[in-house]
C-alpha cells in the first residue's frame, strides 16, 4: 500500500516532469556533456599486435598520441593541442581474460567498460569494489585518472588494482605491481595516459550483497561530526554521500545525509541487473532545477522526503547507472564538473567560502555532493594523501566566452582555498587551475615529468593537460 505522502511526493514530481517538458519544447540538444570536439585521427585497433604497430608508426613519423577510453572525459587528458596528433581507442580491446571465483579476481583488457564487467561477474555473485558513479566509462581511462566512487572502504580505485599491463613508447609491454616495475605502477594509475598505454588489469572483487538506503537531514556544519560519528565506524555502512540544499534561501545550510547500510534480506529478484538508465525520469528535473530558483528552495525537501522512501538495491544495481541520466548540453549553456578534496577539519571553512563565491559570482551550481575517500597516496599523483571528503560540484554554465572567464576566475579562487585547507584540486575536468596551484597541490609533479621523459623521452605520449603544465 502506497503511503499518502508518498502519493503526495509522486504527484508533486510528476507535476515538475510536465513543466520541465513544457519549458524545454523549444530547445535541443548539441553535443553530449561530456564530450569533446575533436581534429584528431582515431585509431580503434583490434588487437594488441595492431596497437604496437600504430605506436611505432606515429613515434616514428613523430606524431604525439592520445589516449581515449569511453570518450567520454570532460578534461584534457584525451585530446593533444598538436593538430598532427593521433588518438588511440581501445573500446574493441575490451576481453574478459581471467575471472578467478576462488580469489576474487578478474583479468580484463582495459578498453572493457564497467558495464561491460557487471555483465560478466553478476551472474556469479561477485561485484565491483571501487568505480566512478557511471558505469559507461572505460576500465583503462578510469585507471588513467584513479577514480573513486561512493564505497567508504574501496577508494581510489588503486587500492583495487593487483597489476597492469602497460605498453612502452618503445612498443615493449611490460608488468607493473607493487612489487614488480613499482615506478610505472604509481605513475600509471593516475597518470593521465602519459606514461604509456595500460592494456590489461587485474582488480580484486567482492561479493555482490543487498543494501538498504537511509537518509537523515542535518545542518550542513555537522557534516563532519555525522560522518565519522554515525557513518565511517558503523560496520552496516557500504555506500555513502551527502547532497546539500542549493536554494537561494538555504544555500549551503542543509546535507541529506545518505547511506546504504548491509540488509538482511534475501529476494534474489534484486540481485539481476537492472537497466542503466532506470533514473532517466530525474534528468528534467535537474535541469529545471539550473533554471527555475523555486525549484532549488523546494529541492532539499523533496530530496529528503525521496530518500526516505524505502529502498533495497543490489550492490551491482547500485553501480549500474549511466551518464545518459544527466543533462546534455542545451544550445545556450553547458555543464561542468569540478571536485575539491578536503580533510574533513577544514571542510566547513571551505564550504562557507564556497557559499560566498556562488553569491559573489551568481554561480549557477546544479548540485553539490560529498562523499568520503579515505587515505592512500600509492599514486604518484596522489588526491588523498589523508583521509578527504570529496566535494563534487556539477554547473551550469553559460556558452559565451565571458561566462567562462569568470569560472576560470571564481575557480582560482576555490582552489587557493582548498589549498588554504591542506586540500586538492581534481585535475581530469577543466583545465582552469595554474602551474604553482597545481604544483602545490601535487607536490609530485614534477618527479612524474622527470619519471614520464625516462620512459619516454620523445614525449610520443601527451595531452592538453601535459602540454599546458610543462
């Protein structure tokens, strides 16, 4: 039986889906959110044998290489400034080669996406440990960026990893673990596709389990003493993140506290894969949420009162969404991405400023999540050299040249902030920070360029974000 309020909640979302259709009758969309314009040519090679001869090809006509998973990054890792520069994708090198039930492990060449994964493990009770929120996106150009997710124990994806293959300027392949090439490991994983091409991985799994979600409103100052209070030491505790209230009213005040704790239930039904786009009924509510401020008051509320609504979710079914359940670009604005990691003493000083700079600067901020990544620099381009809550900030941005001088702007300011708060910025979005920011916020850097030249010293392997940095 259907609760009265929630007959209310169904009611008043249904409401907004038809208004957001009415308003957007008019519009269309131009090119996905998170893909690129692109000039260069793109290699999709069958088979490793194939990708070696396309590296030596362009090393020896001294051509620059980018590197592409999914296609699907909003950054500069992907796409060379040189106009003679090649891409490589690896989406046809995307083999199951090992599934190992005993050990819990898997082998897979890494142009395999998550989903593509899921499909293979479901069936057998095991389930990823640590990915990003959509599972569209390759396993290699995850690696390339050491993704994290919503999991509070598996997190950055390194910690999954047991070794890579990676493949050489020189077109050698070799291995790389913790205790064999452990250089190229660290470099690799979170080295952005400049070291050299990673074609296989294996990464440790887990069981696939239910969980049951749980939501609590608390004043947005409490964040950090909820987490580590009621959420990191309770061991029921799978999946977490908070959202924040976003209206004009309450900017920044509230977080919606949301977890999915371990259920004691076993209905089978909920251990098949659901569809990936199951959410696709939210998308015109988040964009009418970046166009109509009554709509950003009432959010919290509604959120609150959604989240609370039972929910029992297989762990696989958890990680199964696709990016296709956000918006796309309109014809006269955009959406970015940009995350802040921050150690959870400092994050009310930033918050506090993140409010003052989407006043001062009339930020159009879509939503803002938070979630928990626990210490671990095994990554030579480490974000979390100590235990971090993740600020995610999703925004809308106006298509003229003037709106996004003022993000470069605005985002200056945020990330000498975090860096006030012994905190990092994430470099695989837009590439807005400056040198001494990001030198500052990798101390590394620039041992990763000196390691990148001795493995490559004709920079065969490059990108926007080397060539902007060095």
């Amino acid at each position: 039986m259907i609760s009265k309020k929630h007959k209310k909640i169904s009611l008043l979302l249904a409401m907004l889906l038809v208004a957001n259709w009415a308003y957007t009758a008019d519009t269309h969309t131009i090119n996905h959110l998170f893909e690129l314009n692109k000039h260069a040519s793109l290699y999709t090679p069958r088979t490793v044998t194939e990708l070696q001869q396309i590296v030596k090809q362009a090393a020896q006509e001294q051509k620059k290489i980018s590197l592409v998973g999914a296609d699907k990054s909003q950054g500069g890792q992907t796409i060379s400034s040189d106009k003679q520069a090649v891409r490589i994708s690896l989406k046809n090198l995307n083999r199951l080669l090992m599934l190992d039930l005993a050990h819990k492990e898997v082998t897979v060449e890494a142009g395999m996406t998550w989903a593509e994964l899921q499909k293979h493990i479901v069936h057998h009770g095991m389930a990823i440990k640590a990915m990003q929120s959509y599972d569209d996106f390759a396993i290699g150009g995850s690696l390339s960026v050491n993704v994290h997710g919503q999991d509070i124990l598996y997190a950055p994806l390194i910690t999954t990893v047991k070794e890579i293959k990676i493949m050489l300027a020189n077109g050698n392949i070799v291995t790389a673990s913790r205790t064999e090439n452990s250089d190229l490991f660290s470099a690799a994983i979170g080295g952005y596709g400049l070291i050299g091409i990673i074609i296989e991985a294996t990464l440790s799994l887990t069981d696939d389990v239910l969980l049951e979600r749980h939501a609590t409103l608390i004043d947005a100052h409490e964040l950090s003493n909820y987490f580590l209070t009621h959420v990191k030491n309770n061991p029921k505790t799978c999946f977490y993140s908070a959202r924040f209230s976003m209206g004009s009213n309450d900017l920044l005040k509230k977080a919606l506290v949301i977890t999915y704790e371990y259920s004691n239930q076993h209905n089978q039904s909920l251990f098949a894969l659901a569809s990936p786009t199951k959410d696709l009924w939210k998308k015109p509510l988040i964009e009418l949420t970046s166009r109509v401020e009554i709509i950003k008051n009432w959010r919290m509320c509604l959120e609150s009162l959604y989240n609370n609504m039972p929910q029992t979710i297989s762990r696989n079914n958890f990680l199964n969404y696709s990016i296709e359940t956000l918006p796309q670009e309109r014809a006269d604005s955009y959406n970015i991405l940009q995350e802040y990691f921050i150690p959870y003493n400092q994050i009310n000083a930033f918050l506090d400023y993140l409010k003052i700079v989407v006043q001062t600067y009339h930020v159009n901020l879509i939503n803002i999540t938070a979630r928990h990544v626990p210490q671990n620099d095994e990554s030579m381009l480490s974000y979390s050299k100590q235990d971090v809550c993740a600020f995610v900030l999703f925004i809308n941005v106006d298509k003229n040249r003037h709106a996004y001088q003022r993000v470069a702007s605005w985002t200056n300011k945020l990330i000498d902030k975090a860096i006030a708060c012994q905190g990092v910025y994430y470099l695989p979005y837009h590439l807005l920070g400056t040198q001494e920011q990001l030198e500052k916020t990798y101390p590394r850097f620039q041992e990763f360029v000196q390691l990148k030249r001795s493995y490559d010293p004709q920079g065969l392997f490059s990108n926007a974000l080397y060539e902007k940095y060095t």
